[in-house]
C-alpha cells in the first residue's frame, strides 16, 4: 500500500495504491460485507441480489463519494483478471453431454430457446442503440450481455468493449445486470403462477418432491464428490477438489494457447474464452473415460469462490460517475428487453407442453433471462409451493441456466461483438 498526491481543479487529492494481495484482502471483506448486508435487509435476499453484488457496490459508491474530493484509488487488478478465467473455465467444464442426457430431449429443447433468446436480445439491443444513433455494442451490452449472462459477464466483457470505443461499457454492463435481476424477480414468479392459474393446471400425478428431483441433475455426485479429510500429506495430494483445481488450471493454460489461435484468426475474444473451450473438451474427456476424477460438485465450488471474489473485485473499480449520459437510452432498450422476455415466456410455455411444469419453467425461463439461475430457481420455489411440485422444470431450468447457455452466450456475444464493432 502506498499513497501519493494528484492534483485534481487545483485540489490535491490522496491517492491510494493498493497492491494485488490487498486488493483480494478488500474483495473478501466486500463478500462477507454483502452477506451481512442481506441477512439484514431482507429486501436483498427476496429480490435475490448475489451478496457480492451487496459488498462490491457499497465499495463503488464510496469510491463515487471520494473520487477526486478526497480519495482516489489505484488498485492491482492482476487476481481479478485470473478469477474471471477461472470461474469461466468451470463454466465450461460443466458443459457436459452426460447432463444434458439426464433432462431428456426437453433440455435440448430448452436449451435451443434459450439459445435463441440470446440472439433476440442481442438484436433487439442492436437495432435499438443503431436507431437511435448511438453505438450498437451499447445495446449488446444491454442484451445477452448483462440479461441472460448476469454481472459476471457483464464485468467479463466490459474491458473488452471499452477497448472497441464504448466508453463506460463496463459500468452500464453492471447497472444493466442489477435492473435485469430485480426485473427477473419481480416478474418470474407472477408469469409461472399467472399461467398456472389461467390454463388450471395442476401437477402431475407422477411428481416428486423438486428437491430430489434436482439430485438427478447432479447424479455422478458419489463418494468421490466427498471432499476428502486433510489429515495426511496423501490424503490431500489425492482428494477430489484438489483434482479438479488441476483440471481448472490446465484448461487455463491450455485455454491461452487457444485465445492465441483466434487473434492470429483476426477474432477479438475476451480471454476466457480458450479456456471455456479447452475445459469443455476435458469434460466430456473425462466423461467417457473417466480418468480425470472431473466433479461436478467441486466445479461449482471453485467457480463460485472465484466468481464472488471476482464481481467485488470489478466492482470495487467500478465508474460510476459514467453512467449518467448513457442511463436515457439504456432504460429504453432494457424496458424493451423486458417485453420481449415476456414473449419468450409464452412462447417457452407453448414449447414445452404446455402444462404445469411448463408453466414453472416459463417463470424460471424470466428469472434466468432477465437476472441469474438463483432467481429462476427462487421464482419456481414461490410457484410450486403453492401449487405443488415441478420435478422437470427443477431438472431443465438448471441445467440450461447455470451450465449450458453460459457457455453458447459467450460465444454469441464474440460473434455479435465481432459483427457490429466499428
């Protein structure tokens, strides 16, 4: 840590250096800050703000405050940039086809309309910010982006997109992903019971309590998946989570070697991309021959300390002060953006039988297409505990929401990228 003097209007302004250990020592504080923020306004937990997103905004806001009156800061951001690898490698170990087995022919369906409302909501955002004279990439910000990819994304392209000319991308990237999770838990929940309620369905005959229904989701979780004790040098070196932290690594490095390809290829990409595909390819490796203990338990453990760190990390230096001269046309292609989800839940329901699992994923379908998959699963959880259990929706809408359509959207979101940059 070092301090230094700017002169700033004829002011001199502090200036606080903050090296990459003290960076992360500020990042886990935040999380730890944002759960305690959510356990005591419960306005927090209901509408399901991630509690990084709690403790990183409360360190942009009084970086806001202090930003050239008292306080500037300089921060090492060499571990957030690594994290953001490293959660989206996990992304992409997930993407396995023995999953998707489990689901049935209705994930794929699922997964195809999710997939396609990602490509709707880039367009929209496109044509919206192009009609309106401003940069597309500003409406594709506002559509995949920050709406079906949710804060991490957002933050993972912002760099990216600021470095093609849209200036502040990564601050509307994140105001447009918090609208997208209050708008996704708002209206989740009304959608699924509304349809429940007009069509009189009622849960089949047939259907298990969700919660063992959602196991199946995670059937390779055995006593391998148990984490080993750390009693002994040996025990550590062989247990699972270690195993996987090696798999994560490696499609890491390997990942590099594939991000080299696609600039040699002309392709901007941000660089997790490589890895995504590398981990991919080792997942479905390992699924066929077993040989690399992949978990996917342990994956979503590495992955969520690595992105909880990572969205307070981005969010610490997050310029607010940014975000004033774009919030007009950004508010107009996000009410947009709401409208065509509710067309895509209608037409999520027709796809998927209409019936009353159908009618529970199209409220999960809002929750994960506005916001993130823990506001799909708690607009399901208000539905079925009034009208009974979905055991389907609670096995598709995970499925496609936490694993697979991370995966298409990064990609989608390069090729838009690459289609409407200047």
């Amino acid at each position: 840590m070092s301090f230094g003097n700017g002169r700033v209007c004829e002011m001199e302004v502090l200036v606080l250096k903050l090296n990459a250990i003290q960076v992360l020592a500020m990042a886990c504080f935040g999380a730890a800050m944002g759960l305690w923020l959510k356990r005591n306004l419960s306005i927090l937990d209901r509408l399901n703000i991630p509690a990084s997103i709690c403790g990183g905004l409360v360190y942009a806001l009084a970086a806001l405050v202090l930003r050239d009156r008292f306080l500037n800061l300089e921060m090492d951001l060499t571990l957030r940039d690594i994290l953001m690898v490293t959660f989206f490698t996990t992304i992409g170990a997930s993407a396995s086809l023995r999953l998707i087995r489990v689901g049935g022919i209705q994930v794929l369906w699922f997964f195809a309309l999710a997939t396609a409302g990602a490509v709707a909501q880039n367009a929209l955002g496109v044509a919206v910010a192009a009609g309106t004279g401003l940069n597309p990439l500003l409406g594709l910000v506002c559509g995949s982006v920050a709406l079906i990819g949710g804060p991490a994304t957002a933050l993972a392209f912002g760099g990216t997109f600021e470095e093609l000319g849209l200036n502040g991308a990564t601050t509307v990237g994140i105001a447009a992903a918090t609208f997208g999770i209050v708008a996704g838990g708002l209206f989740g929940g009304h959608i699924g019971a509304s349809l429940a309620r007009k069509h009189k369905l009622k849960p089949s005959p047939s259907s298990v309590d969700p919660g063992t229904a959602d196991e199946a989701v995670y059937e390779e979780k055995s006593a391998a998946d148990t984490a080993s004790p750390f009693h002994e040098g040996a025990e550590s070196e062989h247990s699972p989570l270690f195993q996987n932290a090696i798999v994560v690594a490696v499609a890491m490095g390997i990942g590099t070697l594939i991000s080299v390809l696609f600039e040699r290829l002309g392709l901007i990409l941000p660089a997790y991309v490589g890895a995504m595909i590398a981990a991919a390819a080792l997942r479905n490796f390992d699924d066929r021959f077993g040989s690399l203990g992949i978990s996917q338990h342990h994956l979503d453990s590495i992955g969520n300390i690595a992105l909880q760190v990572f969205i307070v990390m981005a969010l610490m230096t997050l310029r607010l002060w940014e975000l004033v001269h774009l919030a007009g046309p950004m508010m107009l292609i996000l009410v947009l953006q709401i409208g065509l989800m509710l067309v895509l839940c209608w037409v999520s329901f027709r796809l998927m039988g209409r019936d009353y699992d159908a009618a529970v994923m199209a409220g999960g379908y809002c929750g994960f297409g506005l916001g993130t998959t823990a506001n799909a699963m708690a607009c399901m959880d208000v539905v079925v505990k009034k009208y009974g259990p979905a055991p389907r929706a609670f096995i598709v809408i995970p499925l496609v929401g936490a694993f697979l359509i991370d995966f298409t959207n990064a990609l989608l979101i390069t090729l838009f990228m690459n289609l409407t940059r200047p």
